[in-house]
C-alpha cells in the first residue's frame, strides 16, 4: 500500500469528520479562437485585476470590540435589556437615587459582594436574575454610557473589579453544575428543535467569563500598575490549575466531546469555542510572545539567533498580481516594433528566464492542462490587429511602464536554510560519482572531492540552520537508548506542558470533535441528517415570519458559523505552534491526530469554493453589533440595508479564518511526504490556485508553500502552464538549498516509502508519550538492591508486640515453606 485512496487517511477510523474529497471544477468548454480567446481572458483578468490590495493585519485577534460584539448573535439582542432591567432592579433597591458611574471603588466593592452572595441562593431563577445583574456589569453598564469608548471603558474596569472580588471561580463552580445538570441535557435530548430558551444559564455564565477573559487579556497602556499583576495572577489561574485537577481549556474541551457525542445538544457551542480560543490564547500566549519564547528557548540551547523575524517579514511582504494582460500588450507591441513578431501562448517574463527556456514545443502544448481551465496562463492570438487593441485597452503612460514591470525585490525576504540531512545528501552523491563509495553520516572529510565541491560544501554549512525540533529529537533517542544512565529527565513546568499532560489521553477524542464541528461551520458543507446541530444558540424559540426577519436570521446563521471557522481554526493553530516548541513530539501527536480524522480533505473542502466571495462576505449588521446597539437608536432596518451589509472592503474574520487554515495544512504537511502525497492525490492544486486571486501577502505565501511541496509530483506540464506561480513561489517563499522542488528529481520522493514514514512517527510518539508520562516503570527495569549488608541493615518497622510471635512467624513463613528452586530457572 502506497499512497492512501481518495476519500481516507491513512489509519483514518469508522466515525471521524470524513469529508469527501474536493471535486476539481468541470472542464471548461474547447478554447475559443482569436477574438473570443481575447476577450475572455480580458474579463478574467480583469476579475482578479478589480480585486485591489487588502489592507490587512494578521494579528492574535481582531479589535477588541470587533471580539466583543462576535460574542452575541443578534437574536440575542433583546436580553441586553433584560440583563439591564435584573441589575437596575436590584441596584436602586440598595443605592437609591445614584447611578453606578458615581459609586466610589469602596460602594462598587460592596454592591459586587452583595451580588456574589446572591450567587449562593438555592432558587434556580433567583440564581439567574443575578448572574444577569453581573453580566449587565461586565457588559459595561451601557444604561449609564452616551457613547461605545464609554461602554467598553467601563466593560474592562468592571471585569477587573469582578476578577479581583473572586466572581471567576463562582462562576467556574456554576458552570461545572450546569454542565452535569442531567435534567436539562434529557430535556434538551427529547425536543424536536433546541433554540437559544435551552441554553439560557450556561450562555449567561460563559458570557460573563468570556468578557472578562477577553477584557483583563487585552493590555493598553494607560492599565495602572494592580490591573497588570491582576492579569498575571489570573494567567496563571488558568494555566496552573490550584483547586482542581486540570486546567480550565480542558473543561472546555469536555464540553465539546460531550456536545459533539450527542449528549448534549443545547450547549452554546459559539461561546464556548471562543472561550477556549481566548483561554489558550491568554495562557500560552499569542504569535509575537510565541517569537519571543522560541528566541530564549535557542539561546538556552546554545543554538545560533534565527536569521530573521518570520512576523516581520510577512508585514513587510506585498500581494503578488495575478495575470495582468494589459502589461504583457504593451510588452509585444514594444516587441513588435523592434520586428520581433512570434505568437507565444505563454508570454515570457524577465524574471523567469533561468526555468523559461525557449521550447519548439509550447505552440502545441500550452492550455491542454484541463485542471487548471479557469485560468490557464496563456498569451493573446497574434491576429488582433493593433487598432483595435489600441480601443481595448487605454494606453499606459509608457515611462512608468518599465520600472513596474522590471521592479526586482532587494534580494529575497528569507534567508536560505540547509539541514544536516541536505549535507550528508549532498557528500553521498558527490562520493558516489567522484570517489565510488561513501563515508555515512560524515560531514568533515572531504578527500578525493574536487575543488568546487569543497566551496559547496562550506556554503551549505554557512546556511545550516539547526532547529529546536532537531535538538529534541536527539535528545529523545539518547532518552530512548539510555533510560537508566541519564535518569530522569527535567521537564519544564510550562503552561503548553500542563494542558498537554491534562489532554493526553483523550486527545484523539478532542481533536475529532473540533473538526466535526468545523465541517459542520464549513460554508461548502450541506447539511446532511447525520451532521451536528452546531445552530442551538443561535435560533430563536419563534421562527422568522416576515421576509426581513428571515433574511436577518440567515445573516446571523451565516456569521454564526464564522465566527465558530475562526475560533476553531485559531485554536488548532495556537496549539500545533506552542506543542511544536514546548517538544516536537506533541506537535506531531496533535498533528497525527489531525491527519487521521481527515483534517487534510477538510480544510480542501473549505477552499473549494469561491474564496473571494466569501473573504468580502457581508454576514454582519453594524447596527446591530455590541455596543453599538446599546447606545445608538437603532435605524429602522429594510431589505435593502441588510442585503447591502456594511462597506468594509473584506471581513477580517474570514481572512483571518482562511490564513489559519492554510498555516495548519502547512504545518500538517511540512517534510511529511505521505501527507503531501494527499495533497496531490485529493488535487489540491487547482483548488490553491484560485485562492491566490486574493491580493493579501500572507495568504498568498501560505498557498505557495503549500503549492511548492507538491511541484516535482504535479508534472512537467502543470509547471509549464503555471509558470508565473512558479515565479511567485521563487521570490516569496524560502530556499532551501540544494531543495530540488521545481524539477522533482528529490532522493526522498519515494512513494513506497511512505506508510513507513508515518509507522515510525507513531512508534517515536508513544515511545515519548509512555516514556515522559506512564510513570509506573515495568518492574524488571527498577533498580534492584543487591548488597546484603545494605539489605539486612534497613530498619523496618515492626508491629510492637512481634517480637513475642516472631518465632511462630518464622515457623510458618520461612520453615514450612517448600522452597522450589526451579522456579528460579523460569522466566516469569
């Protein structure tokens, strides 16, 4: 068995998010001739042309309103008062007269105290009334604010009042009740539809922790000195658990396994995975905190600084255009004057000289590649005669022209890598050819080799990057040879390790889950009879009865199932990246995991659909956005403004949801040649193509990456259809030397090699997991006390009264006892 058959992963089991594998489009009818030819390119070109640059920043999250208002489905809306109506009740019965903006810290202190003894009542409803005053406080007591800065101000200093007054852990007790609350899971099972009446305590309660989560993580430079050891202490709460066994993202993964079982089906799944995303963010740690403990952990290895800033780089990268025909125009008139007239289906670029040689043949071949009919790149038919293309297109101002065209960037943004593994490659198959044999894994000894091999060699070395990975790896195969002589080894206490250790074991479980519930957010999914109903808390008890109601409601469900694509892919992407460097070995636990529940087809399933339409979707109403909507008049809503949405030019979750993703695929399928195999078997290639008409920088890198593994396994022909691509991955993505990816003449593309690849990956995995985590060491390996000095010289403790029966104690356990000194020849 070679590569794994389409539609399954490789030990991929009955019941995990299966996918079916993405269909490549249909192909595109015969290509027109001459004119026609002309002007459907010009329409597609001008498709990707109209599409400007995105003026995006890739960061941890969006604003820090943008993450409130994501929190609230506009069905919700009407519960922002109800909270308001329970806190204004309660607050005038005690502070008469006042509002909570004039109350000094001391009055505010004791109002919050007075609340939480509430919390303890025995009345369910009483219960509830006041975890919605609290909610009301943490929402930022919009009743007393004229404007949104107000509301959010007054969200964060309620957040840390209610933190710092122990509300966290009140909540945490209630949460934990309303989870094992069986009566309300069998009601919920028995109901033909489960809307938002069903979920009501536990999306007050995980409200309330969420804002306060989110509003203590987020820093600003004007937070006084307590707020931040505040921030501290609770990172810390929630990293290392104090009172309970486990660290609380793991109770949230529980809730998702018991959600995705069909245990219970009203858990507010939305507001979970956002909790459990801003958890593992404020506890492990965002991208730039990620850079900056991946620097310490290299120099505590003694391992040389990283070439450059991998975040910096990408800020400072530009989108590349897709095809613009215009340019390549006025290129062959410039050619036609000078007399050079050919007809080239493949216009030739400057840059691409050294793949792009001329070939007698490309006439013949260019366009047949059927995969890639929705934007082949090829040239104009040379019978348009230039009037009329002088009409087409208007004239460019011909000084700017060249300095567009020929613009090279300074040098390339990476700096190239070589691994050990690149070396000894390289000296196998330089000993082989000059010498006849080969030394193994020596790397100095370079007798016999020509001249020009030596200078080879020492470039190699100079760009020889060692990663933290490589150390690991080692030193677990020292662990594994030695277990006895090295002892036991020092393990870091880290955030990334505690919740590792505290998902071990149900990890396959989480993992399934997550993904299930992703397929089920996916816009490409259909609903099938067996999928997850992941839209518990978002449906209102009354269904839609007018046209404008229904077409809010289908807003809501589509930004619903967003806002769950982000959350999920954010948190797979934080825990592959801290796993990846707390050790290697965990990353690639997760990441088989992954694999096998069909994480791969999945994600190429998402982006088999039109990516441009859903970056620039307009599933949101700012009107209708917290806090917007708790401090303006609400316009009088129409069809017409719904259908128009907002005018932002993309929607940032959406983009930020499809670079997670495809920073997963990469690092899913990095140096794992099974795994790019998939890539190619399920075509993934023209499914990432079309993903690069999006003009966003790091998108676009992440596409060419993913498109650059597979090259050397897609064919002659696909590389010479998709020559520009192939440019783009040049001046984009890193080098590696001695890397042959455009020609695919690799020493370790051997496809029946593969299923071994992963065996031996599983196998190191449970070595290090049993090792590292099964304490209890089989007992021949335990050390044993051979001198009969140090043995017979132990105090025992003995009962008081023994030594008056210890003869009768000798008798019956040593005297009469047969000894039967052939068992001693028998292995046990």
């Amino acid at each position: 068995g070679g590569t794994p058959a389409p539609g399954t992963a490789p030990g991929a089991a009955p019941g995990r998010a299966r996918p079916a594998p993405p269909q490549p489009q249909p192909p595109a009818q015969a290509q027109p001739k001459g004119r026609e030819l002309f002007r459907t390119q010009r329409k597609e070109s001008e498709g990707s042309v109209d599409c400007p640059n995105l003026e995006f920043e890739y960061g941890d999250a969006d604003g820090h309103g943008a993450e409130l208002a994501e929190l609230y489905s506009y069905t919700e809306e009407p519960e922002l008062s109800h909270n308001r109506r329970c806190f204004e009740e309660d607050f005038h019965a005690q502070v008469p007269g006042r509002t909570w903006l004039e109350l000094d810290g001391a009055q505010q202190k004791a109002f919050v105290m007075r609340l939480l003894d509430g919390l303890e009542v025995v009345n369910r409803d009483r219960r509830l009334r006041v975890a919605r005053a609290i909610l009301y406080l943490a929402q930022g007591v919009f009743g007393d604010c004229d404007n949104e800065g107000d509301v959010l101000h007054w969200s964060r200093h309620n957040s840390f009042l209610l933190y710092r007054l122990g509300t966290f852990s009140a909540f945490l007790e209630l949460l934990n009740m309303e989870i094992e609350n069986s009566q309300a899971c069998s009601s919920a099972l028995r109901k033909p539809a489960i809307s938002l009446a069903d979920s009501t305590e536990l999306r007050v309660l995980l409200s309330v922790m969420y804002l306060m989560v989110e509003n203590i993580r987020v820093e600003q430079e004007t937070d006084p000195p307590e707020w931040k050891t505040c921030r501290e202490t609770f990172r810390m709460e929630l990293s290392f658990p104090v009172h309970t066994e486990e660290p609380f993202a793991l109770l949230l993964f529980t809730m998702v396994t018991k959600f995705c079982s069909g245990h219970a089906p009203h858990f507010p799944m939305k507001k979970v995975l956002l909790l459990l995303w801003k958890v593992l963010l404020f506890t492990l740690g965002g991208f730039e905190a990620l850079q900056a403990m991946k620097v310490r952990r290299r120099e505590e290895l003694g391992l040389p600084p990283l070439p450059e800033d991998s975040i910096q780089v990408v800020r400072s990268m530009r989108a590349a255009s897709p095809p613009t025909y215009s340019i390549e125009l006025v290129e062959q008139q410039q050619q036609q004057k000078r007399g050079h007239r050919s007809r080239r289906p493949l216009v030739k670029q400057d840059s691409l000289d050294i793949y792009n040689e001329r070939d007698p043949f490309k006439n013949d071949e260019a366009g047949v590649d059927e995969e890639e009919n929705d934007d082949v790149d090829s040239g104009i038919e040379g019978e348009l005669d230039l009037m009329e293309r002088d009409t087409i297109i208007p004239p460019l101002p011909p000084q700017r022209l060249p300095i567009e065209r020929v613009s090279f960037p300074k040098g390339l943004p990476w700096a190239p890598k070589v691994r050990q593994k690149d070396i000894e490659h390289f000296l196998e198959a330089s000993r082989n050819k000059f010498i006849g044999f080969t030394l193994g894994q020596d790397t100095e000894t370079l007798i016999g080799l020509p001249r020009p091999i030596h200078e080879s060699v020492k470039t190699l070395k100079q760009h020889k990057y060692i990663s933290i990975s490589d150390v690991q790896i080692k030193n677990e195969e020292e662990l594994e040879k030695c277990p006895m002589s090295l002892g036991e080894e020092e393990v870091q206490e880290t955030p990334s390790e505690v919740l590792y250790r505290a998902m071990l074991y149900n990890l396959p479980q989480y993992m399934i889950a997550l993904l299930k519930i992703l397929l089920a957010a996916a816009p490409t999914s259909k609903a099938k009879t067996d999928s997850i109903n992941i839209l518990a808390d978002v449906l209102p008890e009354e269904m839609p009865i007018t046209v404008l109601q229904s077409m809010k409601l289908g807003i809501d469900v589509n930004r619903h199932k967003e806002i769950i694509v982000k959350s999920i892919s954010a948190s797979l992407l934080l825990l592959l990246k801290h796993f990846k460097l707390n050790h290697i070995y965990q990353f690639e636990y997760v990441s088989q995991h992954l694999v096998f529940a069909n994480c791969i087809p999945l994600i190429l399933k998402f982006f088999n659909q039109n990516i441009m339409s859903y970056i620039t979707a307009k599933n949101s109403v700012s009107v209708l956005d917290y806090p917007h909507c708790t401090v303006c008049d609400l316009p009088e809503l129409t069809a017409e403004s719904l259908e128009a949405g907002d005018n932002n030019q993309f929607c940032w979750r959406n983009l930020f949801s499809c670079i997670n993703l495809l920073r997963i695929l990469n690092k899913l399928t990095k140096w794992k040649h099974s795994r790019t195999m998939m890539l190619v078997v399920f075509k993934s290639a023209p499914i990432l193509k079309r993903a690069l008409k999006v003009k966003q920088a790091m998108l676009q890198l992440y596409v060419l990456k993913l498109l650059k593994i597979q090259t050397k396994y897609l064919g002659r022909q696909w590389r010479k259809s998709n020559m520009k691509t192939m440019s783009a991955i040049y001046q984009k993505v890193r080098h590696r030397m001695n890397d042959d990816w455009a020609y695919g003449n690799d020493i370790d593309a051997r496809p029946w090699d593969f299923q071994a690849e992963e065996c031996t990956l599983r196998a190191n995995i449970e070595a290090f997991n049993s090792r590292r985590y099964e304490r209890a060491r089989p007992p021949e390996f335990a050390p044993v006390d051979n001198c009969l000095q140090s043995v017979l010289g132990q105090r025992l403790d003995l009962p008081r009264d023994f030594h008056y029966s210890y003869e009768l104690w000798l008798e019956r356990e040593v005297f009469s006892q047969p000894i039967r000194w052939e068992e001693l020849l028998h292995c046990q």
